[in-house]
C-alpha cells in the first residue's frame, strides 16, 4: 500500500475544510462569515495540533483540562491571549466533542464558562476588532457550539474520507 498525497493535511486545508463543511451545515445561511471563519480556525487549529505539545495553554484533552488550567489556577485570566484559548477550548468541547462528553461532564456549565472566558477576554484585550470578536464569540456561543456539534454529527455521518484503491 502507498502513503496517499493528501495524508498530510496542512492549515489551511484544514481551515477550508471546517469552514466550508460549518458553512454548509449552519442553521443560519447568513451567518456573519468572521464568525463562521472564527469557528473553523478554532476547529482547524485543534485539528493540526498535537495534544502533547508543552506549549501553555495545551490542545485540550478533556474538559478536566480546561477545569484544572483555567478555573483552578485564575493567576491567567489578565491576559486576553490566555482567555480566548481557554474559550476556544470550551466551544472545541461541548461543541465539536459534547455527544462523547455529555455522560461525564455538565455540558452547560463549561458552556456558560466559555462564554465568560470569550466576553473577559474582550474586556481584557487592546485590539478593538478582536475585542469585538470576543464579545460576538461571547454573546454567540450557544450557537456556535450547537453547529460544532451539528457538524460533527455530519462528519460523523459521512462515508469514509480515505479508501482503499
């Protein structure tokens, strides 16, 4: 068997993969595209990242993650960079991995947290259109969270990607 070209998937394919596969499954067909690109950086990010990196914050593994970094230890939370990855973290979760994490965690709560960590890290940031992201991530989250979770269902539901030849 040989090794397909496209195994090896770089950012931006990536990034175009989620952006066109959320845009194709949003319940809003108006979707503001800065969210909807937004959204598939943060899914494309975590794709293209390896969870054992020792870079802070790290790629979540579990919402026990998120509890532990960002909720336990409050010394980050004057910094916007922090804020919004601890967000993004959270939308990744009860989004994108809700229905794998739904018997173990409560959902809602670290929904509710990510929606704070996006509207501190608006409030926290100096860029005023990334504040202003921040504050429509906060604001949106439910949304969003529920077409991450719409999208994988349908990523979930879709023929294999890669087959044998």
């Amino acid at each position: 068997m040989h090794a397909q070209p496209w195994l090896a998937v770089t950012e931006g394919q990536a990034l175009r993969f989620f952006f066109e596969h959320l845009r194709d499954v949003s319940e809003d067909r108006h979707a503001p595209e800065p969210e909807l690109l937004y959204n598939a950086s943060v899914l494309a990010h975590f794709a293209t990242t390896s969870a054992a990196t020792v870079d802070f914050p790290s790629t979540p593994t579990s919402l026990s993650t998120v509890f532990d970094l960002f909720v336990l230890d409050r010394s980050h939370h004057v910094d916007p960079d922090i804020l919004e990855a601890a967000a993004s973290q959270c939308l990744l979760l009860t989004g994108f991995f809700g229905a794998q994490l739904r018997a173990r965690y409560n959902l809602q709560w670290y929904a509710e947290l990510g929606a704070s960590f996006f509207d501190q890290a608006a409030v926290a940031g100096s860029d005023r259109a990334r504040s202003a992201m921040m504050h429509r991530m906060a604001v949106r989250f439910a949304f969003w969270r529920h077409q991450q979770a719409r999208l994988a269902k349908e990523l979930h539901d879709m023929p294999k990607l890669i087959t044998k030849h």
